[in-house]
C-alpha cells in the first residue's frame, strides 16, 4: 500500500486535534476522502508550512503560517 501526502489548508478548527481533522477545507476533506479510500491512515501524511511532513494522526494545535 501507498504512503500519500496532502497539502495542508487555511481552513482549520480552533482547538488541537490530529491533522486530518485539524484542516477543514472543501480541497483537503475531498483529499483525505480519496486518501482513506485507498490507503490506511497510518500512511496518509500531511505537508504541514508549520510542521512539515506530518503524520495525519500527529495532534498539532492551529496555526496561522502560508506556504512560500
């Protein structure tokens, strides 16, 4: 099975939480969906601009920080 990354959102909710449920936009939901159609969690890291590559079960607080 595939290890895959998603880009991380601007959309976040106000508390911490694991990544994939810390990014709220329509992009990253659509993205993780197909993600966890086809690959356990376990192998579904996320591109943190704060954390870097991140795995999406790692609890991380809400940040404000852009790619670039």
């Amino acid at each position: 099975m595939p290890n895959l990354i998603i880009g991380c959102g601007a959309r976040k909710r106000e508390t911490p939480c694991p990544a994939w449920l810390l990014y709220r936009g329509p992009l990253f939901r659509a993205a993780y969906t197909w993600c966890r159609s086809v690959t356990p969690l376990r192998r579904i890291f996320i591109l943190s601009a704060k954390h870097g590559r991140i795995p999406a079960t790692t609890v991380i607080a809400p940040y404000d920080v852009e790619m670039g």
